[in-house]
C-alpha cells in the first residue's frame, strides 16, 4: 500500500497500463481465452440447444445449478469469458495505435545511421573495390530505402512487414466492431409455413424472434414471402436427402408485385441486409374434425415435428369448439412399416404410403389456464383417453363424440430470417486481415551498411535480419558481386 | 466405367499406395541400421554406405505420393463432387497433404531424417482411414453442396497436413533436446540436423500454414454465413477451429515477439497441433453441432 501511495494513483494507472499492453500479458491473455473457449463445446449452450441445457438439468441438477452459477451454459456471453476478450483487444489496441504511429512516422523518416562497429553485424566483409556510389546506384535499383551520408550508407527494406502486421491486428479489431453491431442491431427469428401459405415480415408471423439490444421492431423489411412449391429429393438406397428445393413468390414491400425464386440450402433469398433460410422441412397432416351431427369443427393442415431422418413425425391437434373438448395426439409416417420392436415407424422419407396414428382425448385442453401451450404437444393432464387409430389416406374413424378424417398433407418449412448490418465489417475485417498476415509473414525486414573502411581504401558491408530471416546473405552477395564488377 | 468402378480403383490406389509406403518405410529403416559401424569399439554413423536405400525410401515416398493423389481423385469422380465428404476422404486427403509437406519440405530443406516418421504417421492415418472410417462412396446432403465445400476443406485439410508435420518436427525436437542435455545423441539420431535447425523449420512450416488455416476459418465462415444464417456460432468444430488459430497465434508472437526459441516454442506448437487433432477426431467423431454428418 504505501508503493502505491508513494507513487500515485496516477503512476499506479499507468503502471498497469504498460502491464496491459505488455507482449506478455497479450500472450497469456490470448492463450487463455483459447481456454475460455472450452467448456462452451463440452457443455450444451443455450444459445445453440436450450433444449439440451433443459435435458441436462434434469438428468443432472445438482451439477446442472452450479456449472449454471459459472454460467457454463451461456460461454460465450458470460462476464468472465467477455472480459477476457475486453481485455484482449484493449491491450492489442494499447500496442497496435502507439505502433501504428510510430510506423507512420518512420516511414517518413530516414533510415537510422550506420552504427560504428559493423563487424557486430552480420555477414560482415570488408573488401578494396567498389564505391558508394555504385552500393547507391544498386539500393536504388532494388528499391531499398536508404541514407547516404559523408562516408557511408544505411539502407533497409521491408517495411511492409510491419504494415501487414499492423493491418492485420487493426482488422481484428474492425472484426469485433463488426460482431458488435451484428449483435446490437441484428434480428434473429424463425417461422415454419406450410407450402401454399404466405410469410409476412411482422413480428407477429414469427414463431420465435429476437432482436439486438438497439434494434427496435419497427425497423423489419415489409416483405413477404409466399411458399408455392417444396421438393424434397431422396437417394433412394439410404433415404439421405441429396436436394430441397423451395419456390416462393417474393413480394417487396409486401403487396407489390410477386417475383418468383428459388431457396436452397446454401442460397437464401436477399432483401438488404436481411436473409432467408430454408433451415428444415416436415409434413402437415390434413385432417377435418366433425362433431357428431357431422358440423366441421376444425379443418385444416397440422404442422408436425419430424423425428427421424425418414420424417416419422408427431404433432396435436387441438378442437376447443367441442363440448367437451377434444385433442389427438399424431403421429405421421409417409411410409409406413410397422415391426415388433419399434411399432409403426417410416421406412422412407418420402409420402409413398401415409399413415396417420393418433390417440384420441377428451376433456380439458387447458387453453384457457393461461400458461403457455406448445402447438406441437397436448396437455393431457386433464384429459382422458378414448381411443387409439391408425389412419389410411381419405379414410374417417368415429370416436363416438364425433370423427376424424385423413385427407392428406403439406409439406411445410422452416424459414430462418436473420439480420445482421455489422457482418460486412466482419467480412471486411476478415479479408484486410489475411493480406495483413500474408503481408507481415512473408516479408523480409533486413538493413543493409556499406562504409568506407577507416584504415584502409576499402569498403565494409554488414547487414541484419529482422528475425533472421533467410536471405540476406545471398543479397549481400549480389551487392559485392555488383561492386566487383567496378574492377573490371 | 460406373461410379462403383471409380471408388474400387480408388480403393486399390490406396492399398497400392500404403505397400508403396511400407517398402518406404523399410527403406528408410534399413538406411539408419545399416549405417551403424564400429569402428575402433566406437559406435559410429556412415550414411554413405546406405544412401542407395535412402534414394529408394525416397522414390516410393514420391510413388506413393502419386498413386494416394490418383485415389483422391478417383473418389471425386466416383462420388460426381470434390471428395470432401465424410471422415474417410478427409483423411486420405490429409494424408496426401502430409505426405506432399514432407517432399516439398525434402527438396528444400534437405529432412530425409523425417522419412521413416512420416511413413509410419501415413501408414497409421490410411490404416485407420481404410478400415475404421471407410464409407461407401455417395453423393452429398443438400447443407454440403456448395463450392465453399472445395475451398473451405482443402484449405483446412492443407493446413492440418502441415501442422502435423511441424509437430512431427517439434516433437523430434524435443526427444533429441532431451538427449542432448543427458549427455548426447544416440547413434540413430547423429545425422539429424541441429536443434536450431529444427526449431527454425518448425516456425518456418507454422509460419507458412497459419494465414491458410486463417483463411480456411474465414471460408468456413462465409460458408456458414450462406448455409446456417450466422458466420460465427460456437458450434464445437467453430470452437475448436478457433483455439487452434489462437494457440497458434500465440506460438508466433512467443517466438517473433518475445522471442521464445526451442523447448518452451517446440512445446507449444505441439499443444496447438493437438487441439487441431482434437478437433478432428473428437469433435467428428463423439461431439455434436452441426459438423456431424451422415455418420462420420
């Protein structure tokens, strides 16, 4: 304590200051928040799999509480991980701007001058031929940047080593700025539509949707996007998918006229900065629900989640409109097979042979508790069950307090829309900092002396290496060689 | 021919390439054992004597370096795409890129000593590949058609050939560092290069491989950006990708900044070469997220 006192608050400040932008505080730095990174692969992330992280809980919840209070499930935007990268960049900007200056400034300045003893240096040889000017007349020609003085010469090259590596960290920060924007002002959500139906960009058509801290939700392109036609191509040995393939109509601003367009995989639709994914695809079950005078109580297509790679998919239906009311727990296969292990499962992904098996309650659907319901699971709790089916294509089963009947499907999909403004600085940042590095590492930084031999009628030639870089030798070489070539 | 045809060929360039290793391997062995002499009850080392084997070792490493490019290039023609797909090809090309880093790196820094390590290191990797990894070849899922697939994976397979090799290197290093300080080398090891040598090849290689690796991050990214809707998400192999470039990031400013040199640079080059192992056994293998597909 009385250091501190007897140097000051202020030298105490930039004490820690040169510790911050030490080399080697970056370097532990760095390697640590290599570290950091870890536990965000080996734990599941909320931000990837929230699903997982509710999983692990309940397998492990002792554990599961205290790796949650390290925020073990959240790496990557916790405060101890964010620090480190804070201080990271903090400390790589209190290196790079000072550097920056510096290597501005000696850019414009002289060489420095020869040092006096030259055979410290290396590839240090004295010889009786030559001249400065003709060591001048090859600096010039190889493009170094020299000093001549009275009765010697400094010259060095390779100044674009340094350049590149500033380039390169500058861009890593330009990089962070990109990230930062993207998050601050970005725009996540997904939305799953059947084929036929139409995507409206309002936060309303969305089944999930976030947005950055300083992005209001006023700011969505008015665009929409209607799904005409979805094809799903299958290898037909192992039911690995080898094509989807979505066609939407686009209208931007929505209203305006349509344009039609293709969504693949790896090409999404463009609209300013913001994109649309084609990310999964399934089957909605057609079903129409009667009560028992035969009036329609629910019609219409069900989105069902697949659950295997044959698209063996489960879904609810929902009729709140009868008395009492009704729920079916579905399951759809798009061909069928059924054997003593698994029961009835898809062989295909592909509709060749649809089934619909549901199960069928009655009682309180629990709409109206005012919890939150996912549209893909019946609440059973207060229901009870009145009857298993397995539906064909077009074929009605009568559950005695009314029917059902199988009319067909649609297949939906899965849009993601992102938003992201800052990704073009991350791109920019990214190419700007491979040059920098291509630029710093395979450039060679060496000085080159000539001086004319105080005892003799001579001249000394030495040079140095930044790194010790191969080569240098071989180009003094070619400077003597030149200044042989004077004795002729 | 039909695709069938292409990947059996492919197969037997495979097989023929890992005999061609073998006798590289037995080559290069018979090249070190048989150069010990004693003289005077003293155990000394006369390479003259074995350099026609040496000769020999290195023709079948060249051999094998061609029939290995043939068998990559017939699993693309048998698969219709790039042979990029799944664990098998990344390892038979890993495997070419390795064995093409030793020749490259033979002809210009004269590393014959390296011959018999790099054969046994490609004679593990294929005999894993061949009978562990091996799948029939088959076209690709729709997430995996894109040309970024050519670039962002040869990239990272080009990348992964090198740092192995500089870890081969590394770890040379430090077995003969450790020789060294007890006392000196053994026979065997008398005709490798000096340590600074080592250590010098060692950061030349990492040097030369981390702006590609850079790049095979950043295609990787641009893909992801065009595939997933994020270029950057924390999946496992993102992750992983990552610790690699900061690990090797860190080894160049240990040795270029604070000027590390030797045993502290060779240890550190070998952590980050092995998060990069890491990162393709485990994370192919056991990890999730989204680099899993279609079995390995």
């Amino acid at each position: 304590m009385t250091i501190t006192t007897e140097l000051g608050a202020k030298s105490l400040a930039s004490w820690l200051w040169r510790q911050l932008t030490s080399m080697r505080t970056a370097l532990i730095l760095l390697l640590l928040l290599g570290f950091a990174a870890i536990p965000g692969s080996i734990f599941p992330q909320r931000s990837q799999n929230p699903l997982k992280v509710s999983d692990y809980f309940k397998s492990n919840p002792g554990t599961a509480k205290f790796l949650d209070q390290l925020q073990m499930f959240d790496v990557y935007s916790s405060p101890w991980f964010s620090s480190i990268y804070i201080l990271l960049f903090i400390s790589l900007i209190g290196c790079v701007l000072p550097r920056t200056f510096e290597h501005l400034k000696a850019a414009r300045a002289k060489p420095t001058l020869t040092p006096k003893n030259l055979s410290r240096m290396e590839f240090h040889s004295e010889n009786n031929f030559g001249s400065l000017d003709v060591a001048e007349a090859w600096f010039k020609k190889n493009r170094f940047r020299y000093r001549r003085d009275a009765n010697s010469i400094s010259a060095e090259k390779g100044y674009s080593r340094e350049t590149g590596n500033l380039v390169f960290h500058l861009s890593l920060i330009l990089i962070l700025v990109g990230v930062g924007v993207g998050s601050l002002y970005g725009m996540k959500g997904d939305a799953i539509i059947n084929v036929g139906e139409r995507f409206i960009n309002i936060p309303t058509s969305y089944d999930v949707i976030s947005f950055g801290k300083l992005q209001s939700e006023k700011t969505l392109n008015p665009f929409s996007v209607t799904a005409t036609d979805f094809k799903a191509t299958y290898e037909l040995k192992t039911g690995a998918p080898s094509d989807y393939k979505l066609t939407v109509n686009i209208a931007d601003p929505v209203g305006s006229k349509e344009i039609s367009k293709v969504v693949r995989v790896n090409s999404p639709l463009t609209f300013g900065s913001t994109k649309v994914y084609l990310q999964a695809n399934g089957y909605s079950p057609l079903v129409t629900v009667r009560n028992k005078t035969g009036e329609i109580k629910y019609q219409g297509a069900v989105i069902f989640l697949p659950q295997d790679g044959n698209l063996t998919s489960i879904g609810a239906i929902k009729v709140p409109d009868m008395q009492p009311q009704v729920g079916f727990i579905g399951s759809f296969v798009p061909t069928f097979a059924r054997n003593s292990e698994r029961g009835a499962f898809s062989s295909y992904p592909e509709v060749l042979d649809p089934r619909l098996l549901i199960s069928i309650w009655t009682g309180d659907l629990g709409l109206d508790s005012g919890n939150p319901q996912s549209i893909y699971r019946l609440d059973t709790s207060a229901m009870e069950r009145i009857g298993l089916k397995t539906l064909k294509l077009k074929e009605s089963y009568n559950f005695g307090e009314g029917s059902i009947t199988f009319e067909g499907w649609t297949p939906w999909v899965n849009l993601q829309i992102v938003k992201d403004p800052g990704k073009i600085y991350a791109l920019l940042g990214s190419i700007f900092a491979i040059l920098g590095l291509l630029l710093s590492l395979f450039t060679r930084s060496r000085r080159i002396w000539v001086k004319e031999s105080a005892s003799e009628s001579g001249l000394e030639i030495a040079g140095l290496a930044k790194n010790s870089a191969p080569g240098l030798e071989n180009e003094i070489a070619a400077l003597v060689n030149e200044m042989r070539k004077t004795l002729r | 021919m039909t695709s069938t045809d292409y990947a059996y060929l492919s197969n037997y360039a495979i097989y023929s390439a890992m005999v061609l290793f073998t006798v590289a391997f037995l080559a290069h062995a018979v090249e070190v054992a048989f150069s010990v002499r004693n003289l005077e009850e003293k155990t000394q080392f006369d390479f003259s004597r074995t350099k026609r084997s040496g000769d020999i070792g290195t023709v079948m490493m060249v051999l094998a370096f061609i029939f290995l490019f043939a068998a990559v290039i017939l699993r693309g023609i048998s698969a219709h795409r790039v042979p990029w797909g799944n664990m098998y090809e990344f390892s038979i090309t890993g495997a070419l890129a390795f064995t093409g880093a030793y020749i490259f790196a033979l002809w210009k820094y004269k590393i014959r000593w390296l011959g018999l390590p790099v054969a046994i290191a490609v004679l593990l990797t294929l005999g894993t590949a061949i009978t562990l990894l091996y799948r029939p070849s088959a076209p690709l899922v729709p997430a995996l058609k894109s040309t970024w697939l050519a670039i962002h994976v040869s990239a990272a397979i080009i990348s992964g050939g090198v740092f192995l090799l500089a870890n081969c290197i590394a770890a040379t290093y430090l077995i003969l560092d450790r020789y060294e300080t007890k006392g000196g080398r053994p026979v065997w090891a008398l005709k490798l290069p000096a340590l600074e040598v080592l250590d010098q090849l060692t950061y030349r290689l990492v040097a030369f491989v981390f702006p590609l690796w850079t790049f095979a991050v950043i295609a990787g990214a641009i893909w992801a950006e065009a595939a997933w809707g994020r270029y950057w998400g924390w999946d496992p192999k993102e992750t992983w990708a990552f610790i690699t470039w900061v690990a090797y990031a860190a080894y160049l400013h240990a040795r270029v900044t604070i000027g590390w040199r030797g045993r502290k640079a060779a240890w550190l080059c070998l952590f980050a070469g092995s998060t990069f192992l890491f990162n393709y056994v485990y994370v192919n293998v056991w990890g999730t997220g989204r680099h899993t597909y279609s079995g390995l």
